[in-house]
C-alpha cells in the first residue's frame, strides 16, 4: 500500500479551509455599502417600491415602546440589545428567508474570530467536516484517523448538542468555533444518528490531525483501490503517480474510493477528472443569476486510461462538492459506475463581501451543474447501485459496499 500525507494542521484550520473549499471557491469583494444608519434604511431608493416596510416599523417600535429591555439572568442582571445588533439580527432573518445554509452574515465578533482562525490555524478539534443539511447541523464526514472518526462518528449524523447546548439556529462557522478548543482537552457531542431509536453522546478528545491525501493499494483480480480523501493542491500530483503504477501493471480495474471526501480545490477535480476524459468534454457548468453567464468547464484531455478502463467510484453521503463533480462528469460520460449512497449535495460559489468595515456577508453567487444540467446543490448525485454501509458494519470492520465494487468488476 502507498500512503500519501499531507503535513500536520490543526483541525480547525482545516475545517475552516475544507469548509472554504466545501463551500466551493469563496472570493472577496470590496463593496461597502454607501450609506450608515437607520436613516439611510429608510429612505434607500434601492428598495423596491412593491415592498411594504410597514410591518417591520410597527414591530420595531413595538419592541423600543413596550418590550422589555433585555434578557433577565439569574432574575436580577440582564443584557441589553443595542440597536446596531438589532440591525445585525435584521440581516440574519433576511438570509434566513432565503433557506441557504452557505449564505451567512459574520457580525463584529464573528468576522472577527473567521479572520483569526485563518491565519493562525492554533486550536485543536475532533476532525470532523460539517454543513447543514435541511437546517440541522450535520456532519458530512469524519476525516480518516481522527478523533471523531475512532469514537465512531459517521457521515450524516446530526449534531443536536455541543456540550448539551442546543445547535438549533447555529451556522458551520458557530459550530466550529464550539467544536474547537485546546489539544488535550473534551468536547461533548451529542448525535442524532438515523434508524437510532435514542440520541447518541460521544465525548471526544480535541488533538491535532495528520491529515492523509491518499492511499492506494492492489486488491484481488488485479483491481487497483485508490481511495482520495481530499481535492487538495497536492491531490493532483499523486493521483498521477497513481494512475502512472496502474498503467505500468497492465490492470484494466479501477476503484475510487470518494466516500467521506468532502471537497477541495474546483481546479484540483477538473485536473484529475481530466486524466479520464478527450479533450473539449464537459466536466462542470456554473451557472450565475443571469442565464447568460453560465461557464463550462472542459477537460484538459490527458484521458491516459483509454476505453478499456473498467471503473467503479464509491460514494456516500460525506461525498460533497468536488467529489460530486468529478463523480457526476465521469458517470454521465459513462466511464464510471458508481456505487454506495446519496451524496451530500453542495455544489455552490460563495462570495465574502464587506459589508461595514466589522462585518461581512458570505452568500451564494452560482451553482454548479453536472454535463446534463443535473443540480449538485439540489439532491446530490445517486448511485448506480445502491449499497448501505451501517454502523454495525463499521463495528464489525465489513465494508459491503467496496465488496459490491469488487464483485461488479469481476463479474
């Protein structure tokens, strides 16, 4: 078996880069927004005309009139909410409203705490990648080796309690900086796991990770396993050692195992999805607000395999967003078959705009397409052949659905 192993990060910092790459090409802008104030609220001329702020006016003054000036504590103290944070809880509702998980707005505190973690990278964590699916909190994958992944977390748990504080509301960003904390030290999460009657508690012990690119080795009847755990900048390169120890064997048998690799770079996928495709075939469509925007993306045609390739790629629901694109471009070219389960479903662009000079808004600019104009974001990709891989499977070290792979190669 041949290991590839990127160096040691910290788990936050990595789950603040996956979820950077998760969410799938995030950019910066410069807009700032003209005018400061409720005044400028007010009288924006922006504003559609068709749009009653009627209502929201009556509520706000109900609110500075009647309601009561702050959440009592302990029934003596309490904390008074400014109108600035009123404003910002405003912003918040109306990204609510639109029903996008990727789309958030990072407050004075939150913006400030995005910017730390990136550049310093400095805590430790559990080594779990998470999103939210249907507005729950849900672990996309548990990264292999970790933490997490030992204790038995598994792709699509949904994560009801940090601590035994509730997750309802909370965005990826609120949950990694909860996950997060000293190397050596516990956090308690608690999971809500499907066909699991009782909810789930794991007390985890944060530590650093040493996060592994890819590893590849030779199964029965010559079928070659690569499994790739990241689209990393550095994926590229070995997927092509890879393909290189393939060729030399005179295997025509391929396994990509995609399960619980959530992503990375777009350029990565389009790279590596090459090696499979001829020249000017569609791997990817990016579709923006105006139809007439869309981008395509072709392969590069190094297509080194040749039409004797016989290929399965796994997946399942920790497969996300440059998985699901190389994934998706590969079976409805029919060069591959894929087998497992649903995957995640992201496949969006976000851009991060500043919207004050302490706050910024992080929403969603385009929306990637399969070749056949099939949406990423709205179901996720489906396998061909549909194999479970259950808990009790994972316990007892059976993995039914690379077995499924095997015998389909064989047979």
């Amino acid at each position: 078996m041949k290991k590839y192993i990127s160096v040691f990060f910290s788990v936050v910092f990595l789950l603040i880069i996956i979820s950077i790459s998760f969410y799938s090409g995030l950019t910066y802008g410069s807009q700032v927004l003209p005018e400061k104030g409720l005044n400028s609220f007010r009288q924006n001329s922006s504003i559609p005309e068709d749009i009653d702020l009627e209502p929201f006016w009556k509520v706000w003054n109900l609110i500075e009139n009647r309601y009561v000036n702050g959440n009592f504590i302990d029934d003596q103290e309490f904390i008074s909410i400014t109108n600035e944070e009123k404003v910002w809880g405003m912003i918040q509702g109306l990204l609510y409203s639109l029903n996008d998980p990727y789309t958030i707005f990072l407050p004075p505190e939150e913006k400030k705490q995005f910017e730390e973690d990136v550049i310093s990278g400095s805590f430790g964590g559990v080594g779990i990648e998470i999103g939210i699916r249907d507005r729950q909190l849900t672990v996309i994958s548990p990264l292999v080796g970790s933490p997490a992944h030992q204790a038995g977390i598994m792709a699509g748990d949904k994560i009801m309690a940090v601590n035994d504080e509730s997750t309802y509301g909370w965005t990826s960003d609120q949950a990694v900086r909860k996950i997060r904390g000293e190397v050596g030290t516990i956090v308690k999460l608690t999971i809500l796991r499907e066909n699991e009657e009782e909810r789930l508690v794991f007390d985890i012990k944060r530590d650093t990770i040493n996060i592994p690119v890819m590893d590849t080795k030779f199964l029965e009847d010559d079928i070659y396993l690569i499994s790739l755990y990241n689209f990393s900048a550095q994926s590229p390169s070995y997927f092509r050692q890879a393909a290189r120890e393939f060729l030399k064997s005179g295997s025509n048998k391929m396994i990509i195992d995609l399960r619980g690799n959530a992503g990375g770079f777009l350029e990565a996928s389009i790279d590596i999805s090459s090696l499979f495709l001829p020249a000017g075939r569609t791997i990817l469509r990016e579709v923006k607000r105006d139809p007439g925007q869309e981008k395509i993306y072709h392969s590069y045609g190094y297509n080194v395999f040749g039409s004797d390739l016989k290929l399965v790629i796994l997946i399942n629901g920790g497969s996300a967003s440059a998985s699901e694109i190389m994934a998706g471009a590969l079976a409805e070219h029919q060069i591959a078959t894929l087998i497992g389960e649903q995957t995640f479903g992201k496949g969006s662009v976000q851009e991060l705009v500043s919207i004050t000079d302490d706050t910024s808004l992080k929403f969603t600019i385009a929306r990637w397409l399969t070749p056949n104009g099939h949406s990423i974001s709205k179901e996720g990709l489906k396998p061909h052949i549909e194999v479970e891989m259950t808990h009790e499977h994972w316990e007892k070290g059976q993995d039914p659905q690379l077995e499924a792979a095997i015998e389909y190669l064989k047979n």
